[in-house]
C-alpha cells in the first residue's frame, strides 16, 4: 500500500496568511492569488446561478480585485442557444366583474320547465323560430329600402310649368308674433247635442266599442260657396274670409311635413281662401311628423292614405257618439246654411256654426267660420266644445306607446309620444279649439280591436283640457298662429287682384305662392261640400 504524506505546513503566528519568508511550491510561484482583507465576507468559489438581470448583485462580498478571475470567452457563439425547461405560469385572460354561470347551465336554467322542442310543435314550432330569425337578419336592409322611398314625399297638386311665381316664404320666418283683440260671434248656425257623461267613465280595462254612423252626413264646403259668408262680405263685414279648417292649415304651416295648397282669391278689396275640389284638406292625417319610415304598399291597410281615411271615419263617429241624442239638441239662432245639399236618407251632423270676426290691424278684418260640436254643463252654465279622437293602428309600427298597456297609468307619456309624431295634427286641432272660443277640447283614445282589421275599434279613455291649457302644453303660442297667417295674408295683398295657389312644398320647408288662371281646376268634377262615411 502506497503511503501517503503530508507536505510541511509553514506557520505564521504573528499575522494571517503563509508568511512571506515561507518557500512557495513551484507549481504555485505562477498562479495569481486574489487580494483579500480580514474583514471581507467569505462568499462562493464559483456561482453558477448568478442572475443575469443584477450581475452586480454579490460583488461587494469581494474587493474590487475579483474582477481579475472572471472568466471570458473568446469564441463564437452563435451556434448555441439555451433552452428555458422552466413552466411557465397560467395567464388569466380576464376576470369577470360579476359571477357567470357557464353556458350550458344559463341555457337549462331558462328553459327550465318549458316543453321540449317536440312539445312546443315540432318542426312547425322550429321553423317559425328560424323564420323570426331570418326577420331579424333582414331588418336593416328592409328598413333602409322603405326609408329612400318614404324619402320621396308627393305633392298635394301638380304645378304647372307656366305658373309664375309671385312669392317663396321660408316656414321657418312665419313663427312672427302679431297680438289681437279677443274675437265677436256674428252669426251662429245648426244645432248641437248635450255631452255624455257615461264617456269619462271609459278606461283600457271597461272599453267602449266604437259605434258607426254611416247615416250621417257631415258639410264640409268651402269658404266662397258658404251663404252666410256672403252675406257677411256683401254687407261689409269684413274683407277677409276663411274657415276654421283652412286657417288652421296656413296658421300651422310651420309645423307641417307633408304637401298642402290652399286657393286665394282677390278682388275688389277683398279676398277669399278656398280649397280645391279634390282637396284631401278635411282628411286627417297619421304620424305626418314621425322621421321612421312607412308603409310603401298602397293596397295595405296601414298605407299611409289608408290611415288617413281611417282617422277621419274614427274621428266622424267619435264625435257623434259622445253625445247623447236629439233629445238634448240645443238650436242655435239659425239652421244649419247647409240642408240644401244634404242627401236622403241621411241626417244632417248635430253641429253648430259660429262666424267669429277679428281685427288684424286697420281696416283689416277677418271672420273665420269655426265649428262647435257639442256642450255640457257645468255649475249651471252651458258650455261649448270641440270633440277630437287620437287612433292607435299598431303601437309596433307606427313609433307610438301602447294603448292598453300605459294608457291608464302613464297617459301622459302617451299623449306626449303623439304630441311628437303627429304634432301638426294636434297644433291644428288646439288652434281650431282656441279661435271658436271653446270651453273644452275633448280628446280621445281610439285602438283597433284587432291591429290586423282596421274595421273595428275601441275607445279607451277619454279627457278634457281648456284650449288654452292644452296650447301651452304644446308649446303653441296664440300671437304666433295670428302672425303666421297675417304674414301669409300680407303677401296676398301686395298682388293685384287675381287667383293665387299657395302651394306647400313636399321636399323643402317653404310656402311657394303661384299666379294661376281662375279655371285651373275647373276639371277636377263638383264639389259636394260633404263627406260620406261608407
């Protein structure tokens, strides 16, 4: 066995380290040593997990002379790469601000206790839900298409080319304020009946059917063919002459979206505004300031001419159902000026005619004849009103509120969703109210029975505003109504004597006055002056 022995071991008692006298090895007098204190800190031989990111990190455990044993190398190495086996950590996508069950549980939670698709009709009940789907796909491209033709709004009369015209006035500036005296009733006519209390007792949950009275007839003639205005202009009453109807379409000019024309008709000091012979001016009309769009068809029932003819046949036998009878008829000074042109077997409607007279300044005075359907009393006292009914045809498509659903306990939100789209109706409806000198407008709510049959309806509530009140609930003004139409007469009467067409036009918000022959629409048949409810 090989022995082994020990080297000698040099001692240096009086300082640390070998002492310098001491006889180095020779494989050793070529060797570097580090410098090193007493007071350094032992560390590591050699670290081999020194982070990359602080090199520095366990530099102060040795002096500054350690730099001397790092170790560089020289070659390249661009052909090695190191390969990083650590996992790493799971990175959350995003958390969820609430708790959400997944979505196989959601879909049995809300199809818990329904039937099956078996049980809900098969491949009947599959289709009709891939057909609702398919609706939904098509909507924005159906709704776009309807939207451009709606776009194109039709005039209410064609203007001919050689019709010169003599003024253009933008809506915009007939919103003039002009302050008149409170009106006098010359001449009063017909005969009304007594208000039926039993109406205010109709809600959504009791409605009243709406009844039909097709044996009614209802006078509608026009300003020039009116006897009492012409007595009234033979005698000099006045110089300006019109109906309720006609004024409230030029006072409510400014509010209008669709086409109108009115005729004007000066001489000899005087003028006269009539409506053509085939003026669609006493039809009522349906969401004319809804932006949405419409029915295009004009087979369909809710066509928009369909819905005007609707709204005035419920409006015509609204008015007639809310009063009680002839047992109740009041007469007034005189006949209805009309009788002549009524047609067996009908009745004449129980109205009254007050002839109502107003200086516009000057010599400038108007008289307007303005209707009166009925009257109640109140305290002992008789008063007048005028009776109007709003109509719902479908509260999915025309942008309004349902009826039966918010009527008896958010009316309010229901009549201001009918003050947007179907304003200019209301404005001219209040106005009619303000210049006949009314008690009470009587407003009512009309519903088909069936949002598919337009034959059949329902009243559902019934309400009673003052004019007045009514007005500033619309934001209508009555200087602003006067100003408008005196704006519109001053342009007529800077022109000589002639007839003149004041035309609305369907695409910009101006009023176009044209000089027309006096036989422009002599072709358009007679007048009958009525309007039969078939």
């Amino acid at each position: 066995m090989k022995k082994f022995s020990l080297g000698g071991i040099s001692d240096h008692p009086m300082g640390w380290g070998p002492p310098t006298a001491a006889i180095e090895p020779k494989e050793l007098k070529s060797l570097q040593f580090m410098p090193f204190n007493k007071a350094d800190k032992l560390g590591r031989i050699s670290d081999w997990n020194q982070p990359q990111n602080n090199p520095r990190r366990h530099q102060q455990q040795f002096s500054s002379g350690a730099n001397v044993f790092n170790y560089k190398h020289q070659d390249d190495e661009s052909s090695f790469a190191l390969v990083d086996n650590t996992p790493k950590p799971k990175v959350r996508k995003g958390r969820r601000k609430y708790f959400q069950q997944p979505r196989s549980r959601r879909l049995n939670t809300r199809n818990r206790g329904r039937p099956s698709t078996s049980q809900r009709g098969g491949r009947v009940g599959q289709a009709r839900r891939q057909s609702k789907r398919r609706q939904r796909f098509n909507y924005g491209r159906r709704r776009t298409h309807r939207t451009q033709d709606e776009g194109k709004k039709e005039p209410s009369v064609e203007v001919d080319p050689n019709w010169k015209v003599v003024s253009t006035i933008d809506l915009q500036s007939l919103k003039v304020g002009l302050t008149v005296d409170k009106g006098e009733t010359l001449v009063r006519c017909g005969k009304i009946q007594e208000w039926d209390v039993a109406c205010e007792r109709v809600n959504p949950r009791a409605p009243m059917d709406l009844r039909t009275f097709n044996d009614v007839q209802v006078f509608t003639t026009t300003t020039s063919e009116d006897p009492v205005i012409g007595e009234l202009a033979d005698s000099n009453k006045a110089n300006i002459f019109i109906t309720d109807t006609i004024a409230a379409v030029l006072m409510c000019a400014p509010y209008s979206s669709h086409s109108f024309d009115v005729i004007a008709t000066k001489k000899d000091g005087k003028i006269f505004f009539d409506k053509r012979m085939n003026s669609r001016m006493d039809y009522l009309t349906v969401n004319e300031n809804w932006n949405e769009s419409k029915e295009t068809e004009r087979d369909s029932m809710n066509h928009t001419i369909r819905l005007s003819e609707e709204a005035t046949y419920i409006n015509h036998n609204f008015i007639n159902q809310v009063i009680k009878g002839p047992g109740t008829a009041m007469d007034m000074e005189r006949k209805n000026p009309f009788l002549d042109a009524l047609q067996p077997p009908n009745k004449p409607a129980p109205i009254a005619f007050f002839y109502r007279r107003w200086n516009l300044g000057g010599d400038r005075d108007v008289v307007i004849r303005c209707e009166i359907n009925g009257y109640e009393t109140r305290k002992g006292q008789k008063q007048y009103f005028i009776s109007r009914a709003i109509n719902e045809w479908n509260s999915k498509l025309s942008g309004n509120i349902d009826y039966k659903l918010k009527l008896e306990s958010q009316s309010g939100a229901v009549l201001a969703a009918e003050m947007k789209n179907n304003l200019n109706k209301l404005a001219k409806w209040t106005t009619k109210a303000l210049i006949s000198d009314a008690d009470h407008l009587k407003l009512g709510y009309v519903t088909r029975a069936n949002p598919r049959s337009n034959l059949n309806h329902h009243i559902l509530l019934t309400q009673r505003y003052k004019p007045k009140d009514f007005a500033n609930l619309m934001g209508i003004k009555g200087i602003v109504l006067w100003g408008t139409l005196n704006r519109i007469l001053s342009q007529i009467e800077n022109q000589p004597d002639g007839t003149y067409l004041i035309f609305r036009d369907p695409m910009e918000p101006t009023l176009n006055i044209y000089s027309i022959p006096p036989n422009a629409f002599d072709n358009e048949g007679e007048d009958l002056g009525t309007i039969d409810e078939e």
